[in-house]
C-alpha cells in the first residue's frame, strides 16, 4: 500500500472515532452483584438543583423543559429496563415490596447550542452532555448500604454515574443525536439504553452459539 495514504486514512479513522454520539458509566460506587429482579419500579429522577444550561427549544418554555425531564428520562428507562425484568414507573412516596427500585439524580443537563453544531459540530462544538446519578435500590428493604456519593443511608445496590454527549456528531446528527434539533432527548435514550446495558450480565451475549452441542 503507498505510504502517502496512510495520513488520509488515520484522519479518516480518527474523525469516524470523534463523530459519534458516546454514553458511559463513568464511575461506580456501589456494585451489589444482584441480578434478576422480579420486578423494576422507575422513581422519576430529581432535577432540582441540576445545572440546567444551553438550548432546550424556546427561551418562553425552558422551565417546562426543565421540569418534564424526570418524566421523560423515566419513560426512555422504562422502555429499556423492560427487557430486564417487568417494569413501571411510580411517584416518589411508592413503597413497592419486592424488586429494584430505580432512581438518583440529573447533575447536568447541557442542551449545546444548536447553532455552534451547524457551524462547527465536526469539530464538537455546540455538543450536549447530561450527567446522571443512578441508584438501585432494594425494593422493601432501602436500608443499610450507603451510597458514597450522595451520603445516604438507603440500601443500594448499584450506585453510578452515567454521562452521555452528542460530541462531534455534527448538524447532521446520527442514530444516536438529533444534530440541530432537540438532541439532549437523544441523550436521555441513550443513558437509558447504558442502563439497562450495565446492569444486564452478558448483554451482548459474547460467545452464545445457537447451534450445535457443548464442546
């Protein structure tokens, strides 16, 4: 292969790398083992207190943007958590007795700026980012782990932070951002597919054969 194409392709590789919508757990300060619940019951995450910044549509509606997050973060959680277990969402002074209670906390939520995107989003500008913090509690039993970020003295078993950005996705967006539209909703579905994917042991099967006998 001539060497005067490799530059072209590193770039090419590095651009598809940076282009893409990313989601991560990026730290962890409970981690249980439990598995299997019999039930998974969705509390509306708090955003009190979130840093709420960029753009979330017009300026005339941005409280209510604000305050429908929780519901909407809920409703993406409830989509992906149902392939866990049963799943539903309830008010905050529901005491389910048996399974997961999920629930925890937006950190940020970073609307970008939409026109930062349609100018210079390959290169991450105008980007969203929202921060959650997720906990799993005991459902009938939310007493004695405590959770290392948030001090509590509730029962957890997971606790971790889950970040989600439409980086370098650029004005035209992807699977995974809406470009110049409302991407921070992409965000929220993207959090909640990391979710459900942490938490499910062996999500992606790795090694499963459908045919044939045990070797």
């Amino acid at each position: 292969m001539n060497r005067s194409i490799f530059p072209a392709l590193l770039s090419l590789a590095t651009l598809s790398f940076v282009g893409c919508a990313n989601v991560e757990v990026t730290k962890t300060y409970v981690a249980s083992g439990d598995v299997r619940p019999s039930a998974i019951y969705i509390r509306p995450f708090v955003i009190e207190g979130a840093d709420f910044t960029g753009d979330h549509g017009p300026a005339g509606e941005r409280d209510i943007r604000q305050s429908l997050a929780p519901a909407e973060l809920a409703l993406a959680l409830k989509q992906q958590l149902a392939k866990v277990a049963p799943t539903m969402i309830i008010d905050a002074d529901d005491k389910p007795e048996d399974g997961w209670v999920v629930t925890g906390n937006f950190d940020i939520v970073d609307g970008g700026n939409q026109l930062g995107r349609a100018i210079y989003g390959n290169l991450g500008a105008g980007r969203t980012k929202a921060v959650v913090h997720v906990r799993v509690l005991k459902a009938g039993n939310e007493h004695g782990r405590t959770d290392s970020k948030s001090g509590s003295t509730d029962g957890v078993l997971y606790a971790f932070d889950v970040t989600s950005s439409s980086k370098a996705a650029g004005k035209f967006g992807s699977v995974y951002s809406a470009g110049l539209g409302s991407s921070v909703m992409f965000d929220y579905r993207n959090i909640a597919e990391e979710v459900a994917r942490v938490l499910t042991p062996d999500p992606y099967k790795y090694g499963v054969r459908d045919g044939g006998g045990d070797r």
